[in-house]
C-alpha cells in the first residue's frame, strides 16, 4: 500500500495486486478442475478404438496433421490451463512408457473425474474419494493379473505376436494393411531383440519414408538404407561384397589451426600449391585402398577434385552422412569408425553383401540399400504412402506396434480388448465394495462406473447403444464366468476376445489404471489456486 497525490494535492491510497489476482478456493477450485480434465478426455473419446474418428491439427505455420493417436494429438494441441496439461502429460507418460494405451488412460481417467464430480456433489470429502479410488485401483491391478495369460513364442514361430501387434494397429490409418505390418513390425523387433536379457533396443529399428507408392508396397530391410546417393553420378550402382570404411575425417588437406595467410605471387607457386594438395589426397586414396576397401563412407563433405580421384581409382563413396547412420553402419556391418586415413586396416573394415543404389519415380531422388549385412541387429523399416500426412501416421503406427511387441517380449503375460478387462475389473470391484463398511465403498463404485466407460467409448464409436452392450457384456460374462467376452467394433457384437484374437500387454493396461488413478488422486487434492495477473 502507498499514498499519491493528485495534481490538486489531494491524497489517495495505492493498493498493490488488487485486481491483478485470481483466486479459487475449496469445492468451486476442484470443479474447476475435473471440467478442464474432462474436457480434454471428451475430445479423446471419439478416437478411442477401431472404429475411432481421427483429428485434423494445424500448426501455428500451417501444418497438417491427421491422427487418431493420442500421445500425437494432445502434444499438437494448445492447452493453456495448467490442469489440462497433466491430462497431456498423462498421456506422454503412457507413451514414453509403453508407446501405447494413450487414449484409453485420458478417457479412463476423465471417467475418473467425472464420477469424483458426482461424489463431491453428494458432499463426500475428496481426500475419502482418492483412498477408495486408490482402493479400487489396487483391486483392479491383481484382478488384471489373475485373469492373465501367458504367450509363448520363439524365433521360429512368433504368431501370437502378430496377433498382439494387429490389435495395436486395428484402430489405425493402417488397418487395411494390418496383418502385413504387423508381421514387419514383430520381425523388426525379434531381429534386434536381446532374448537372454529380454530387452529391446528400439534406436537399432530405423524407420525411413519416401513419399509416392502404395501402403503395400512397405518392406523391412534387414540392413541400412541411407538417404543418399553415390557421391559421383558414373559410380556404379550396385557393389557386390562390399568393404566398408567408415570415416570421421574430411577428405581435405589439413588446416593450421592459427589463423594464417598465404601469398601466391606466380604461377609457379600456385601450381605447386595445387601438387602438394594433390598429393595429400592421393595418399589418402592410397591409405584406403591398401586397406582393402572399396566403399567409403565419409562423415564430411569433400570436393569435385576429391570425389574425382575417387572414381578413377574405382573406389565408391557416400559423403554427409549423420553421426546415427554412421553408428548403425557400424553396428550392422562390423566395421569401426576411423577419425584418420593412416589408422585404415583391413580389421576396421564392415562388410555386406550388397549395396545397391535406388531411385523413385521420375523424381532424381535416389537412395542406397545396405543389405546382406555381418550383423542382423540393425533393421530397416522402409515406409511408403500417398503423402507426407499419411506416411507420419503410419510411422506413429509402426512406433506403437514396435512398442507393443518390445513389451511382450520383456514380460510374456496378456489379456485381452474390446473392453472385456474393464467390465472384468468393474465386476470385482463392485464385489469387493459391499465387503467396504466405511465411505470409501462409494468412491470404488464410482471407479467400477469409470471402468465402463471405455466398453461404452467403443460401442458408441461404433453406432451402437452403449448401454444395451455394456448390459450384454456383464451379463454374458456373470453368466458364463468368462471374463474374455468383450465388444467385437468390426461385426458390431459381443463375443469371446481370445477368438478373434484382440489382445493387449498386461503391463500395459496395469500402467493405464496405475497412471489414470494417480493424475485423478492429484487433481483432487487441490483445493487452492492463486493465479498472478498480468502486470
């Protein structure tokens, strides 16, 4: 507070902030709250499953993106309210953790909102309504696991992963093209899977895209593909039994790192300059081909006179290629990276069977296949598709199923989709709650209602009653004590999961209902927001 005159002299009081604050306190602040989080669920909830609609997003400079993938839509939209953005940072959670389920865990936890909103209205205290909702989840969790199954598979026979990977890309753009990318996506996987340890290494699975041709048309190679053409248009265009060097040095002579000048004052000078150049890179050729290769790829750039020399001692070359590509080369060939032409031998050299140079189309874009490589544990995806919006929705797809199958081969257990796990869990739940003598029995019914949400998503996603189906799936699965009956979205029934083979990763759906609980548990337990004003 501060006293000002006026210009009579009359004083007045200044006090400081007023005006300048928001604030919300108690019931108002947490309905405030639950409405932010539940309106960014509802813009989730008609992407959920198969039969999902997906969402178009323009950048602030006017890019396009069509997805139906939440992780993707929530991290392009512009969420302002600090609430909000725990619903994004839900869904990033679920995908940097499992890289898939990120729909479901935002729809099942603003189902979670919505139930807690009817709960505070009834005057329940939401300390109460997190411990039963935390009580619940817990039910849940080792429900999941007792109704569990187990996979088996091998290298030589991985069916029942193709069929986990088909249910991760049925409610993609890809669908058409499902069982095909998914045995792509499962042999990428096992070609780099470490099976002792039980780990994957995604970063060896490289997905590289050229706009122009069919989904179809979408091969693994199991090798490297380089986005680069031969450095000299009259290299051939094929190498059989390549030896590889990889270089880290540019092919130039050295610089003096002193800053320095040179004065060329004849011909006869200049022509000696250009002798002592031309030696240095002849004797770099020399080191290259006393190695034994005749590929070499080379971190930097070099010039025309270089790249000429090259051709004429009927040496391949490849410049500008990425530190990663280098790395991948390296891993899958066998070969070591070089920072020095004299430090060439013949034991740093990578082989493959095959280099081939390729081109699409009447474009003059051309790219290099490495195949047949020393070693298999660094793949190739090659995608294609009509544009460049659809060929990013396919790699988001491939990314999901590639994750699906890397967690299947960390933990083996399953259950299965189309919401017959939900009504599962919803079921025990309910049991479990009239066993509950103290208030939280009313916030575990409200999670088992949360839980129905995601049968009812699908059913109304598509065309069907929800509540007709969600009654049919409880009822046939009470009555046959058969927790696989779930919706089938294709032929719009319900039916058994495990015949139609749509299934999900335990851990998976374990972390959707472990995640979901506690953003809602977080949410409730604000009840104070003091927002600064703009100055």
């Amino acid at each position: 507070m501060s006293v000002m005159f006026d210009d009579y002299g009359r004083p007045f009081i200044i006090l400081k902030d007023i005006g300048e604050k928001e604030r919300l306190k108690g019931i108002d602040a947490q309905k405030q709250h639950i409405l932010a989080a539940r309106s960014i669920a509802n813009i989730m909830r008609t992407s959920l499953g198969p039969r999902g609609m997906d969402k178009i997003l323009v950048s602030q400079d006017g890019d396009v993106t069509i997805t139906n993938d939440g992780a993707t839509i929530l991290s392009e939209m512009e969420v302002t309210n600090q609430v909000a953005k725990l619903m994004v940072q839900l869904s990033q959670s679920q995908d940097d953790e499992i890289g898939d389920g990120t729909t479901s865990v935002v729809v099942l936890a603003g189902a979670l909102l919505e139930q807690a909103e009817l709960l505070l209205n009834k005057g329940i205290h939401p300390i109460r309504i997190a411990d039963g909702f935390e009580l619940a989840c817990n039910i849940a969790v080792d429900q999941l696991a007792a109704i569990a199954e187990t996979v088996e598979f091998s290298l030589d026979d991985f069916s029942s992963l193709i069929d986990i990977a088909s249910t991760s890309l049925g409610s993609k753009i890809v669908s058409r093209c499902t069982k095909k990318l998914a045995e792509i996506s499962v042999e990428a996987v096992l070609s780099v899977a470490d099976m002792e340890r039980k780990d994957v290494n995604l970063d060896l699975i490289k997905l590289i895209s050229r706009p122009g041709g069919k989904m179809e048309d979408i091969q693994l190679i199991k090798g490297i593909i380089l986005d680069k053409p031969w450095s000299h248009p009259q290299m051939e265009s094929e190498i059989k039994d390549a030896k590889i060097a990889l270089l880290t040095s540019a092919f130039e002579p050295p610089k003096p790192k002193t800053k320095n000048s040179l004065e060329i004052k004849n011909v006869e000078e200049y022509n000696k300059l250009a002798t002592v150049e031309q030696e240095y890179f002849t004797k770099m050729i020399k080191d290259i081909k006393d190695s034994g290769a005749n590929v070499a790829m080379c971190q930097w750039g070099f010039d025309d006179e270089a790249n000429h020399l090259l051709y004429q001692n009927g040496l391949q070359a490849v410049r500008w290629v990425g530190g990663v590509e280098l790395e991948l080369l390296a891993i899958a060939t066998g070969a070591r990276i070089v920072p020095k032409f004299d430090q060439l031998n013949e034991t740093k050299l990578g082989s493959a069977g095959t280099i081939r140079q390729v081109s699409f189309g009447t474009s003059k874009t051309k790219m290099l296949v490495i195949e047949d490589c020393e070693n298999t544990s660094a793949v190739t995806i090659f995608v294609r598709g009509g544009n460049k919006m659809v060929i990013e929705e396919i790699k988001r797809s491939i990314h999901d199923a590639l994750c699906v199958t890397r967690n299947i081969i960390r933990d083996n257990h399953i259950v299965y989709g189309g919401g017959s796990t939900e009504v599962s869990c919803s079921i025990k739940i309910n049991e479990e709650a009239n066993k509950v003598s103290s208030l939280e029995q009313y916030a575990m019914r409200g999670f088992a209602d949360a839980l129905d949400s995601i049968p009812m998503a699908l059913a109304e996603n598509s065309g069907l009653s929800p509540i007709e189906i969600l009654a049919d799936i409880k009822s046939r699965q009470i009555a046959e004590n058969n927790s696989r009956i779930g919706l089938d979205c294709i032929n719009c029934e319900s039916t058994d999961m495990k015949n139609i083979h749509v299934v999900e990763t335990l851990i998976g759906k374990q972390q959707q209902f472990l995640l979901a609980t506690q953003v809602v548990k977080m949410i409730l337990k604000i009840d104070d927001v003091i927002k600064q004003g703009s100055a």
